[in-house]
C-alpha cells in the first residue's frame, strides 16, 4: 500500500509534492494520532511530525509514557498540501487539505486504520477532525469529546502547532490526553 500512496496522482497534491508521507510507528499500536497532512519538512523528509509540531508532538507522546514507535502517526492527507504547489522549495507555504482532498485521500487513511486497528484514535486539529467526523463544528468547541470512526473512538483535541502559537491551549491538550491514556488503561474515558 505504501507504494500506491507513492505513485498515486488522484488529486493535484501528488502531482508536486516531494514525498508522500504514508505514516509512521508500530503497526500494532492501540493509539493512533491523524494530523491534516505533511508540511515542508515532512514533505522533503518523508515521514510525519518531523518539524516543530512534530517535535512537540513527540513530547507530548513521551509524557503518557509512550514512544512514537509505539504509536502510529498518520496524516489525512499524504501529500504536501501548498499554498504555491510551484515552488515546493519555498518555507511557509503549507495550507490545510480542502474537504476534496481529504475524500479523495482518506481510503488510504481508512486502509490504515483496517491494518492497524488502534483502540483509540486522536485527531490533531481541525482539518482531520473535520475530514474523519464530517463536522463543521469548530475545534474548540468539539476538542475533548469523545466520538467514533469507523466503530473506533475518536478524541479530537488541538493540532501541536496550535500549542507552539499559543501556549494557553496545552492544558486542554493535556487533559484530552489523560483520557486517552485512561482509556488504554482501564477500556474507560
């Protein structure tokens, strides 16, 4: 499947990203984090959460006392959604993925999901809450809520890079995530 993802050109995205950034992690994890799709540094690395939001992400995962190689970290998209898809070389040209793309891309996401079959699946940020659940409710609104995908609970909560723009929202991303961890521990949240 990795390879597919590699070739695909369903939607323009494939045409000028650089790397298609399948997914990363165990393929047994119970957790599952799904972000909007890759960015710059993704993009030329090739794998998901490698820059700033991804460091912090790393950090929040080793604080519930796990590792990203327990986990699996995902995208809804999986190719570099740009401003200016001309210029892949250019910084802070990232945008978030257009509901078109996001259908377009998601069996890919759902393909995953069959292989993986985490317990648990955390949404980073608006994008991919909106792409998963289909919800046009804001993200501070819906963050923290318990929902279902696919007969797999769903817990939304802020994208990292929201948290390294404004430092206020860590808590609420704690707080969701201590129901996560609660969950994998006890089957409750």
């Amino acid at each position: 499947m990795k390879e597919k993802v590699g070739s695909c050109k369903k939607c323009p995205l494939g045409e000028k990203r650089l790397n298609a950034v399948f997914g990363y992690g165990s393929p047994d994890a119970d957790l599952m984090f799904v972000g909007e799709g890759p960015g710059y540094d993704e993009d030329h690395i090739g794998k998901p959460f490698v820059g700033r939001a991804g460091q912090l992400l790393t950090k929040i995962i080793e604080a519930m006392g796990l590792t990203r190689e327990s986990v699996y970290i995902a995208n809804i998209v999986k190719c570099h959604p740009m401003i200016d898809p001309s210029n892949p070389e250019k910084r802070s040209n990232d945008r978030p993925p257009t509901l078109k793309e996001m259908e377009i891309c998601r069996s890919y996401l759902d393909m995953q999901l069959e292989i993986i079959k985490p317990e648990i699946i955390v949404t980073l940020g608006a994008s991919s809450t909106k792409g998963l659940l289909n919800s046009i409710e804001p993200i501070s609104r819906i963050r923290g809520s318990v929902r279902k995908y696919k007969g797999i609970k769903l817990m939304p909560t802020f994208h990292p890079a929201a948290l390294l723009r404004n430092q206020d929202l860590k808590k609420f991303v704690w707080e969701d995530m201590k129901r996560v961890m609660r969950y994998l521990d006890t089957g409750e949240i």
